[in-house]
C-alpha cells in the first residue's frame, strides 16, 4: 500500500507492506526510492512501541496531534500527517473526538511540569503536562478542547506508562 505523508513539512511517500500479525507484527516497507527493509514493530503500551529495523532496537513514542501525529524516535522529534484523506480525517484523530478522555502517561518517566490546573478550560493540542522520558521532554497534550475535570499529574512525581495524568470532559 502507498501512503503519502507529510514528514516535518516535507511531502513523501511509504509504500508498505505487513507480513505478519502476531505479538509483534512484521511489516516490509520503502520510504520514496530507498531500499526496501523489513521492521519488527511490537507495542509496548497504547502510544509505545519497540521497533526492530536492520539489527537495531528503537523505542518510538507516538502522540496525537491537532493536525497529525508527533513521533519520538532515536533521540529525534517527526512531525507527521498522513497526506490520504481515505485514510486519515479529522473525526479519526484524537482531537476530534468528543466526551470524557483520559490523559495518560505513554512510557515510565518522570512530571518536570503541569502546565493547567484541575477546572481549566482547555484547547485541542494545549500542553497538560511535560514528562521526561528517555531523556526527552515530551509535553502531553489535550486530545480535544474541554475543561481539565481532573488532574493527578504533579510536577516531580513519577509517572508509569498507562498511569492517567489528567481527565479532560
């Protein structure tokens, strides 16, 4: 399957492929006109992945966004929206969605900020919290517009992966 993106504002394309579904898939993949290489992708936890691709292990943090997605991997930030609008609208993404969602940590790390308060009128993609992990600060945010109904993140606490940071309603 291709599937034009637009990675830190630049348009490409993937072309990929998945071999097999199993505790961690198998996917065949070509980004533009490089070589084709395979990857081993196994989910840790909702947003968390361990990706192996050439011999290598990289962990890859996945946050939704207002506009697409923001992607940690190797010490280094990817912004990322896929360019195919049969496969990606704004009623999928996270920001579209409506109701009560929960805010939770996506790896084990620790809060250096909070940067709401519990009662809060937020936007969609506004800062909640900044947690490090794996040396990174990565700042969680809203995943649509609503008021801050709860917040459990505290600026120095340690944080698991899954553990909920915030409840936005």
């Amino acid at each position: 399957m291709k599937t034009p993106l637009r990675i830190n504002g630049r348009e490409t394309e993937i072309e990929w492929e998945l071999q097999n579904q199993s505790s961690s898939a198998t996917y065949r993949f070509r980004l533009e006109s490089h070589e084709e290489r395979a990857a081993s992708v196994e989910t840790l936890s909702e947003s968390v992945y361990s990706v192996l691709v050439g011999g290598r292990s990289v962990d890859v943090l996945v946050e939704q966004g207002p506009s697409g997605m923001a992607v940690f991997a190797g010490g280094r930030r990817f912004e990322i929206e896929v360019m195919d609008p049969r496969r990606w609208t704004g009623s999928e993404s996270a920001a579209g969605a409506k109701g009560r969602k929960r805010l939770t940590a996506a790896m084990p790390g620790k809060v250096i900020r909070v940067l709401v308060a519990e009662g809060d009128e937020v936007e969609a993609g506004q800062g909640i919290a900044v947690v490090e992990a794996m040396k990174m600060q990565n700042e969680m945010k809203a995943p649509h517009a609503g008021r801050v109904a709860s917040l459990k993140a505290v600026a120095g606490a340690t944080v698991e992966a899954g553990e909920v940071l915030a409840v936005i309603e």
